[in-house]
C-alpha cells in the first residue's frame, strides 16, 4: 500500500447522556499529515522517508546545487 503521508488517529471519547445521564462513547477519528520541515523549502514523510519539495526550483538547488531562482541566496 502506498503511503499517503497522512495517519489516521483514532480515540475513545466518553460523553455524558444528557437525558439518561450514563456515559456514552464513542470513537472519534481524526487523520494527519505525517510531514515535518526537514530544511528550507523541503519536507519529509515520517513514515515511508520520501522527501519532498515546496517547489520545482527547490529540488533543483537540493539535486544539482543550482540556486536559479535564488531561494537560498539570502544575499
Ligand atoms: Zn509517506
């Protein structure tokens, strides 16, 4: 299965009936991106590793060392 960087997190909340007064539960779902800033301009998965670029130009610099588009040239 191919990972689409996202994980899904599930939890268990407890609420209270409001006419019975018992606790209800009930799982609630939530799904999150798996990414972190691994440098300027480039992210990664923390699940499958695959690194990943905010822009054309930023893989470019990160593959050839070529800052065209001066992203990294803070002058
Ligand atoms: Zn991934």
């Amino acid at each position: 299965m191919p990972c689409n960087h996202i994980r899904e997190t599930s939890r268990w909340v407890e609420e209270e009936d409001w006419y019975s007064g018992e606790m209800v539960g009930r799982w609630e779902y939530n799904s999150e991106y798996t990414t972190v800033d691994i440098d300027l301009h480039r992210y990664k998965c923390t699940q499958c590793g695959l690194v990943m670029y905010y822009s054309s130009a930023a893989r470019e610099y990160y593959e050839t060392g070529v800052d065209r588009k001066g992203l990294f040239n803070r002058g």
